[in-house]
C-alpha cells in the first residue's frame, strides 16, 4: 500500500494507541532553549526523574540573549538568570548544549539543520511553534508546551492525535524577485491562518523541486502560521548534499546506509492525500503583509483592503488591522513609511539569506531616520558572513551587525520597536506588539524587500530598487 512520508515516519515511531486514541509517539530527536524548558526541568526534580535519552536532547539559548552583547552578565538580569538555569540543567542531567562559548550558538531552528542533528524519517520536538522548520528534511517536526516538554525528557516520547496531510504542489518557475518567503506568505494568504488546522502540510512540485534546503526551511518554517501542525518537504539529493560532513551526520560506511534508509522514507507514488492545493508560481509576486496576522497579506503593487468591499466578522479583522496598522483603507501599500528594518530570525536569518541581500546592497545606503538591524541566526552563519565579507556589506550601507540570536522576531530581549515604530521584518509574525511594542507594527517581507525599504525608508517594490529583473 502506498504510504506518505507523513504515515510512514508516524507508524515508525508509534508506541501504541493510547486509550483517547492519541498515539504515544517516539520522539528521535529533542531540541531545548531557555525559555521553554526550566519548568520542564523543574517538573523532573519535583518527581525525581532523571532524562530518559539526554544523548537525543540538544540545547542552545537563542530567545532572550543581547545580540549587542557578548560579555555576561546581561544587563537584563531575568536574561541572565535563564541563561546560567539552562547551563545548570544541562550539566545535571547530561545534556549537549551549545553555549555562546561554543561557536555553536544561535536559533535552534538554525542550529539543528547546520549541525546535522535535524535529519530525514525523524520524529523532531521542540518547546517553540516554529519547531516545522525541521521538517524540510523530511521530518516530522512540531513544537510542543512545558508539560509535553517534561514528558519527552522523563520518556522521550509524548502523546499526539494523527494528523491529516495536505499536499501543497508548486509548479512552474518563480520570477525574478520573487523568494520562498513569498511563496509561503502567498500560500498562507490562500488557505488562511486556520486552513491547515488538524493538518500536516507536504510541500512539493518543481519549485520545491529546486529550491535549496535553506529555501525549504524558509517555507516550513511558517508553516504554523498557516494553522498546519507540521510541514515537510519529501527528502531528495538536495538535502544528503546538505547532510553530508555535518558534525552530527553519519559518517563513513554509515552514511550510505543512512541515505539508503532516508530515502525509503519518502513518499510513495501514488499515495493518497487528504486535500491537494496546486499553486501556479507564475501567480506569485513579491509579498508583504498590511495587516496583523501572516494571513492578511497582498502583493508589493496591491491595495491594502477597503472594509466596505466585505461584510460579517472579515469586516470587523480588516478595520481592526487598518486602525492599529494605521493604514487608509485602500491605499496602496508601497510608499509606506518605515522606521525600522531587520533582517534576521528562524525564518529568514541563514547564510543564503544574507548573501542575496548583499549582492544587492553593496555601494548602497540605508535612508537616513530608519534603524536597520541585521543579525546572523547563529554563531557559524556570522563566521562565514565575516569570512565571505557580507557582514562588511552590511556596515557600509548603514546596517548595524549584531550576535547570534531571536532578536526583533519577538519581545525577549532588548531589540524592540518603540511607540508605533513600524518595521519592515523578515520575520514570521506581524502580532500586534510582536516586535516589543504595544502599538508597534511590523509589516512581513522577503530580506530583499527588507533591504529596498531600508534603503528607500519605504515599503517597496525590491525589483524597482534593484533592477533584480536585470540580473
């Protein structure tokens, strides 16, 4: 019978059915951060447990560390002490943990595929929604709370309800200026912010076909923007290439073996699936958000929407987002003012990233009143980015060049907006009071549209500002 990577990777790892008829399910693989896991750990002492696996647990800190900061203590002192907690459980219960002293450190999401723990036909669990991003290894990958987080350090395993599988083809060839955060920007604007509730979503076709396993993170990344509890991208040559001579991938005769087991794990031709979306990449164009959730989305050269064009509840969200973004009903989106610009997070904050934003930015500058940040999503990404003189790149046109970590993807350490600041992000979320700021607004956006609005102090069309059609 045929089976998904989705069905096959869950019957590997099921345990047994549980009386509710969720599954007790084995979890390969279990990445930590400091925000999520002291209550976890806490839990374990208060039962007098120890780690059942601590060799399937990684750890690194990546939410609450200054990426304008090096030396400890913090000046946040709450920052410090989460910090110095993660060290101490770490040590206690024997687990590998990727410290600032490591060159090793950065956003989880970005650590675990750069250091080849994240691996295809595994189970992947993390305290953090984002945890999807794994699954363009093809993994099963999905973030998980406090208690789930104590249950697969005591048992490595926790219990899950099977998920439906939706299959999001992608067919044809992108234009130019047009990046994988368009794409899922566009595919989270079509099913909407709850359309994969209950769902798995396998991305696949001849753009998923092409896109290198940074492009593919990009998109899995996000999907729990789309309400899917997982996403994944069938493994293929790109991603053993990918694999190959990371720190923790098999080595020597092991790595044919694990190549041979990986790709059995793909999906099968032929399979079935609970819904089938097929996108047209030609109906694709550069996109940004205009309202406050990942899902009210239009293209660079689109109207934001007029709440007189629809009625009920939509009515109610559009002129809610219209009034905190402080937007005029039906005013193009491209011109907008912009305070802040960063480029940076799980999303969008890898070596790819960072290298197609310099190829354009070189010999240009940021536009004078806006604060633009660009942060590395690990220690490694920064190395390369000094040794391949992006991070010059960057300081010449006006960019500050932080540390390692989550910076203004969200309000756990000191890179907030202020007031109603408004910030082009390549981010993932655009909440209200997201970036630290209650009344602080962010609009979502490729890193290349990112860097025309740094350099325009505008939202604008990167195409136009770079001539990207011309190269």
């Amino acid at each position: 019978m045929s089976k998904s990577l989705f069905q096959k990777v869950w019957d590997a790892h099921a345990v047994r059915t549980l009386a509710n008829g969720q599954t007790q399910l084995l979890i390969g693989t279990h990445l930590i951060h400091e925000v999520t896991s002291p209550q976890a750990f806490g839990m374990l002492r208060d039962l007098a447990l120890k780690v059942a696996m601590p060799h399937r647990t990684f750890a690194t800190v990546d939410h609450i560390v200054p990426t304008d900061q090096f030396a400890e203590p913090f000046a946040d002192p709450l920052a410090d002490a989460m910090i110095k907690e993660l060290r101490r459980n770490c040590a206690e219960f024997g687990i590998t943990f990727f410290d600032r002293s490591t060159g090793k450190q950065g956003i989880v999401h970005i650590v675990g595929p750069e250091q080849g723990i994240t691996q295809p036909g595994t189970t992947i669990a993390c305290g953090d929604s984002h945890t999807s991003t794994h699954g363009a290894f093809g993994a099963i990958a999905f973030g998980i709370g406090t208690t789930q987080i104590r249950d697969v350090l005591a048992t490595q395993t926790m219990a899950l309800g099977r998920l439906k599988v939706r299959r999001i083809n992608v067919n044809g060839r992108l234009r130019p200026g047009v990046y994988a955060k368009d794409v899922i920007l566009h595919i989270i604007r079509i099913l909407g912010v709850n359309g994969g509730t209950g769902y798995a979503y396998e991305y696949g076709g001849e753009v998923f076909d092409r896109f290198t396993m940074e492009e593919r993170m990009t998109v899995c990344n996000m999907s729990i923007e789309g309400g899917a509890r997982a996403g994944y991208v069938n493994p293929d040559e790109t991603t053993y290439a990918y694999l190959k001579g990371r720190p923790y991938s098999p080595k020597g005769a092991e790595w044919d073996a694990a190549v041979s087991r990986w790709r059995s794990f793909a999906s099968d031709p032929g399979c079935s699936y609970d819904d089938v979306v097929t996108i047209d990449a030609a109906d694709i164009a550069p996109t940004v958000t205009w309202g406050i959730n990942p899902g009210q989305g239009i293209s660079i050269n689109e109207r934001v929407p007029d709440p007189k064009t629809v009625s009920g509840d939509e009515r109610t969200s559009v002129e809610e987002a219209l009034a905190y973004m402080k937007l005029q009903p039906g005013a193009p989106i491209k011109g907008t003012r912009i305070d802040v610009a960063f480029v940076g997070s799980c999303t969008n904050g890898r070596l790819s990233d960072f290298q197609e934003v310099a190829r354009f930015l070189k010999g240009r500058k940021v536009a004078a009143g806006v604060k633009a940040i660009a942060v590395p999503g690990s220690q490694g990404v920064g190395v390369l980015c000094a040794e391949l003189g992006i991070d010059r790149v960057f300081r010449d046109a006006g960019f500050e060049w932080r540390e390692a970590g989550c910076s203004m993807c969200l309000a756990m350490n000191p890179d907030k907006l202020v007031g109603d600041q408004l910030c082009a992000s390549s981010s993932n979320r655009n909440f209200k009071g997201r970036q630290g700021s209650p009344t602080g607004r962010t609009i979502l956006m490729s890193p290349l549209m990112v860097a025309a609005a740094a350099v325009t102090g505008t939202v604008a069309d990167a195409r136009e500002v770079f001539a990207v059609a011309d190269r």
